[in-house]
C-alpha cells in the first residue's frame, strides 16, 4: 500500500462528486450495463484517485462504490471492493497529463463514430462551436481525436493510448468500445465528454446527410438526450 496520507472526508467528497456525475449522465443513457468508469485524482504525488468499482451499477451508484487507489491501481486501504482492469487507463492518462478527473462513457455515436473513422486513425473535427467547450478558442479550430483499437490486453491498451493521446485534446476514442476524456477539475472533466459527444452526434449526422442526402430515419433513441 501507499503512504499516502488518507482523510475519510476526501473520499466522501470525491464520492459525492463521482456520484453526480454519475447520476447527469446516466439521464443520458452514457453508462448502459455497469458499464463506464469514472476518476478523481485525490493526490499527484503520490499518485492516488478514486475511482467507481468494478462491476457497480453506475446507474444507481452509491458512495460506498467508491475505492482510492495508487498509480499501480492496488487500493490504499482494505476493502472487498475491486477496480476494474480498466483502471490502469485512468492510471495512464494522470501520469502524463495535468488531469485531475477522468471519465469513460459509452455512447452509440462514440461507437459509430469510432468504427467510422478506425482506419484514418483519428477524427477530425472543425470549425464547430463546441470545440470551444474543450477550451480550444481560436478560430476555424481543427481536432483530431485518436482513435485506438480496442485491445482485450488492458495494459497493452493503457500503453497505446499513451503514446497516442495529444495534451491539447482532453479525449481519446476506443475502437466500438467508448471515450476516455478529461480535465483538471471534474467539472471540466464532465464538460470536455459532453462537448465531444455533442461533436460526435452532429458528425455522424453530418455524414448521413453528406453521403445518403438525408439524416438516418430513426436516430438511436440513447441519443435523443443530447
């Protein structure tokens, strides 16, 4: 275990927020079938956040569904509750970037738009309004959000969204998996998912309209929330 110094209090707090975060995106229909995970960062050095436990319903998430953990993801205090094996991303993405939150949502246009765009290696993304909700301002702004093959080896997954992730785009796609995003703050964390999925709902759209000359004649009902 860590030396890190533990406060009850953190954990309630970190809890709470986690928990309404939750509670927001599952109104959307993001964490279908416990799946998804979502982090907050408690301590750099050394590195330790909490994060929502293995196999909970997100949907109904409670503050004792919370556990701390360090950057190996073992817990820092005894607890029957267990990180899921995707934990070690959460780990990945705080160690090279200033994240102070990390969230995982799984979407049907996060799926579509991952699958669509696989083997370009990425999405781009222009000259729309919400590209300013993840704090990129300048005009006729240009993204590109990685795309990475969704690899059953976790750690070797972990890996390579590190050596894709760029610092300026606080978000990574997983191939008909879901979207790792963050931010400094949890607030900021929650923003950068909605606005990427914001931008990955009018993409697809977009294309359908582009390619067919018409928007797809029922649009997934998970979807209508955004």
């Amino acid at each position: 275990m860590t030396d890190y110094q533990f406060y009850q209090e953190d954990r309630i707090q970190i809890a709470r927020q986690l928990k309404e975060i939750a509670d927001n995106f599952t109104q959307k229909g993001w964490l279908p079938a416990t799946a998804g995970n979502l982090s907050i960062k408690l301590s750099d050095d050394p590195l330790v956040f909490g994060v929502t436990a293995s196999g909970k319903d997100k949907e109904s998430l409670q503050l004792d569904d919370i556990l701390a953990v360090d950057q190996e993801c073992k817990p820092i205090e005894p607890t029957r509750l267990r990180p899921s094996a995707e934990t070690l991303i959460h780990s990945k993405i705080y160690q090279l970037t200033d994240a102070g939150s990390v969230l995982h949502v799984h979407t049907v246009y996060n799926n579509l738009i991952s699958e669509l765009y696989f083997h370009e290696g990425n999405v781009t993304l222009s000259q729309m309004e919400l590209i300013k909700g993840l704090g990129i301002w300048e005009e006729g702004a240009v993204i590109e959000v990685p795309i990475i093959e969704n690899f059953a080896d976790i750690p070797r997954l972990a890996d390579e969204i590190g050596n894709r992730l760029d610092p300026r785009v606080p978000g990574v796609l997983i191939r008909k998996h879901g979207i790792y995003a963050w931010g400094r703050t949890p607030f900021e964390a929650k923003r950068h998912v909605e606005a990427l999925e914001f931008l990955f709902h009018y993409q697809f759209l977009w294309v359908s309209v582009t390619r067919n000359g018409s928007l797809p004649l029922a649009v997934p009902p998970i979807a209508t929330a955004l």
